[in-house]
C-alpha cells in the first residue's frame, strides 16, 4: 500500500494526515502528542475528524526528546531516560496508551526518532522482541534516525537500519524521505530530491525494507515512484 503524508496547520493536536495515494481515504492521522503525553487530551482532540466517533489509527512519537530543556551539565538526567527505571515507566505509559486506544477501536502506531526513547535501529528491535504481544506498531522513520553529524556516513547507517529492521515484526509502515540542515544545527524533513543525502543512496539502502513494508508513507509521488 503506497500513500502520502501531508501536515496540516490550525487543527490542534493534529500535525498530519496519511491518506492512501489516489484516494481520500485516511489512513492516519499523526499527532503532536507521545507516548508520556496525557492520552485524555489527545483522544478528544482527534474525535470526530471524518465524521464518526474519530479516526481508526493514530501516530504518536515513542516519547518526548529527550534532549528536550537539557543542558551541556545534565548528562545524568539524559542517561537517566534510557535507565530501567526509564524503560519501565515508558512501558507502563504504552500499555495505558495501547488500552485505552483499544477500548475506542484506534489503531494505535509509534514513530521512533533519534531523540526518543526509541532512538536507533537496535533498541528499537529489541523493544519490539520484548514487545511482540503489545497491541501497537511501528510506522519506521530510517531517516529520522539521523542527526547531523551522521549525514556524512548516511549510507553506512541507512544500510544497517535496513539490515536491523527487515526482521523486526512489529513494523507496520515505512516513511520514506530525506532532510535538509536548517541553519541551526538541526534537520528538517524533506522530499528525496531536495535533501541532502543522495536520492540514490536512500533507494540503494532501503530499498528491501520499503517494498517488504506493508505500507510505505512518502511526502511526494515521486519519492514513492523511486521504489
């Protein structure tokens, strides 16, 4: 199943729709909330968007960034998130999350990023092993991964990504795209041909994964056509 992602302003805790391509059909709706986001405020934000009691799967981030209102001093802190302690009160709050999404028949999925708990290809699998029977997915973000100072490696990580993650079970969509430095130090996500890594080199490297995806999520046509 192909399909496109498109943001949308003014709507709330509504960041984006995934809508499957040459139709009108939602397939998603991604939201501005995670996994440690209070679930009561987002499940009435989402209700009745397409005309019925609310749309039948949503996208969360894995977790807040956990760089987030960190400073240079609080390594600590930040080692702190990936802790046991940190694991476990981020699976408490996914199976509150994955229960009450269940009782209102959402379809819930989680977008992992360099910056969340989920924060690589490895923990990511290893999550997902330990998490098999759990009522969610995963929506893949390869690209998402990266941070700046991986650019110049991209395909060495893109490959390894791909290797890790073509087994992992619990992968529901793929998200292909690219990202362009925004000036700052930081990545903007983009289309493939107007980022900064090789078109070439995304196609070359993910190819596998996206076309053993169940669905694959592009921000233009074109990105999808490359696959």
């Amino acid at each position: 199943m192909e399909m496109l992602y498109q943001g949308i302003e003014d709507r709330g805790v509504i960041l984006g729709e995934i809508r499957a391509l040459g139709t009108d059909s939602v397939y998603a709706h991604v939201l501005d909330a995670s996994v440690g986001t209070d679930p009561l405020v987002w499940l009435d934000g989402v209700g009745g968007l397409d005309g019925t009691d609310g749309p039948g799967r949503v996208v969360l981030r894995c977790s807040e960034p956990v760089h987030a209102n960190l400073s240079a001093n609080d390594d600590d802190r930040l080692l702190a998130s990936w802790s046991q302690s940190g694991w476990a009160r981020f699976d408490e709050e996914l199976e509150t999350v994955v229960e009450l999404t269940a009782q209102r028949g959402i379809e819930l999925m989680l977008r992992p990023g360099a910056l969340g708990m989920l924060s690589d290809a490895i923990c990511t699998c290893s999550w997902a092993r330990r998490s098999e029977s759990l009522g969610c997915t995963l929506l893949l973000d390869p690209v998402g991964w990266l941070v700046p100072s991986m650019l110049a490696d991209a395909g060495d990580h893109l490959r390894r990504i791909a290797d890790l993650c073509g087994s992992c079970s619990k992968v529901g969509a793929v998200m292909v795209r690219s990202v362009r430095l925004d000036g700052d130090d930081g990545l903007v996500e983009t289309n493939i041909d107007e980022g900064a890594i090789d078109p070439e080199l995304i196609v070359s490297t993910l190819g596998d994964l996206v076309r053993d995806a169940p669905a694959v999520i592009g921000l233009d046509k074109v990105d999808l056509e490359r696959f």
